[in-house]
C-alpha cells in the first residue's frame, strides 16, 4: 500500500530513550500506518482506521489496570 503523503509523528507514550520510538499516520483516507522511526524507510503496517481505534483502546484500557 502507498503511504505517500502520511505525516508521521512519534506515539506520546515512545520514551526519550535514543529514538527506538513508534510512529503514526493517521492523515490519510480509510487508513492508519504504523512504522518504526529507526526504519523510516522500512516497512510499514497498515489498518483499518476502526481496527486502529479499537487497538488503541485495549491498549489504554490495559494500561489503566
């Protein structure tokens, strides 16, 4: 999938550790990627931006036990 034109930025919960950082695209129509910052140029995963949402969600909700 072409992600020409995502602007990345790094996830608020990367720490400040060297750069080993997650980040998100979530400009772009009917999609959201994510990519590792050390790798800008490597691959890339893609979702569903509902699919995304959903994981965020379990995500936060796990982190708040």
């Amino acid at each position: 999938m072409e992600l020409t034109g995502a602007q990345w930025r790094k996830s608020t919960r990367s720490s400040g550790n060297g750069g080993d950082c997650v980040e998100v695209a979530d400009n772009l129509p009917d999609v959201v990627g994510v990519r590792d910052s050390k790798d800008p140029l490597g691959p890339a995963l893609v979702f569903r931006p509902a699919a995304w949402q959903a994981f965020v969600g379990m995500a936060k909700a796990h982190d708040a036990i």
